[in-house]
C-alpha cells in the first residue's frame, strides 16, 4: 500500500508543479515579474521534490508511470487554469464588407473602444474595426461581431503589451 500512496504522492505533486510551470511561463512571457518568479520557484521545488522521490527508486515503475503521468495531466491542468485565468490582453480584429460601422457602434454601445479603418479587398472596399481588451472580455466580443456580421472575418492575438487606451470601468486590470 505504501507503494501506491509514494506514487500518488509524485503523480499529485507533479500536476502541481506542471500546473504552476505553465503558470509561470504565462506571467514570463506578459512581463509580470513578481509572479513569474513566485510561480517559477514553487513549480522548481514541486519537481524537486517529486524527482527526488523517483530517483530515491528507480526499481519502482509506480513511481515513474505517476511522474510521467503526472506530467501530461499538469499539462492539461496548467491549460485549464490559463484559460479560466484569462490573464493579459487580446487585440480583435473584424473585417467587413458591409456591416463593419455597425460593429463598431454595436461595439461601443457595449462599452469597448473600437478604432475603424478601411482599406480594399480582392473585390471591394473593406471595413476593419480593431478591440483591444482583456482576454476576459474576447468571448464578449466575438459574440457581438457574430451577432452583427456574422460573415465578417475575425482574429484575436495576444496583445503582449497595452499601454493607455479607452478601457470599460470593469474590466481594466
């Protein structure tokens, strides 16, 4: 019994550490210093002290298949957490060619600021209309650009980093 509750031990601490690493490798890449680090030195004693458990014991199978088991569900978990998170900010872009002011008004009357451009397409002038927003608030968005335009041309990117701009009172971070 003491075998399986070790290799539940490492399979347990491994998700975690995976999970936080995943975490930590977000907040290094949007800039946020202080939680890249945190994150960063949980997620290396997590595997320190799971590796330790495992190399304590090589002849164990358990242990190993809960480290790497542990490994692919932290994975899975990490993704979920940066999902649910929704840290950071995302550029929205839609591409119109008929509706792309009434996106923009749609948009606006939401409480998001939208700025307009046009240019030409293959065929036919185009209206683009560009959101920047907390990744929050990208589902919202799309929701309203599908509502408008439904065959409007839209893409989200990651906006790494957002300096001034017309924000809605709750959603600036």
């Amino acid at each position: 019994m003491d075998v399986f509750l070790e290799a539940l031990l490492i399979f347990v601490l491994r998700v975690l550490g995976i999970a936080v690493g995943t975490l930590s490798t977000l907040m290094t890449v949007q800039g946020r210093k202080f939680y890249a680090v945190a994150t960063g030195f949980i997620s290396a004693l997590v595997y320190v002290v799971a590796i330790g458990k495992v190399v304590a014991n090589l002849n164990n199978i358990w242990n190993i298949l809960a480290y790497c088991g542990g490994f692919a569900v932290g994975t899975l978990v990490g993704m979920a957490w940066e999902q649910r998170l929704a840290l950071g900010f995302a550029e929205v872009r839609a591409i119109s060619t008929e509706k792309s002011a009434a996106l923009a008004e749609a948009l606006r009357q939401a409480g998001f600021g939208v700025t307009e451009y046009y240019g030409r397409g293959r065929e036919t002038v185009v209206g683009t209309i560009e959101v920047i927003v907390p990744r929050k608030n990208v589902d919202t968005v799309l929701k309203i650009a599908r509502s408008v335009d439904e065959n409007a041309i839209v893409s989200v990117t990651e906006a790494r980093t957002v300096r001034r701009g017309y924000w809605k009172p709750d959603t600036r971070r």
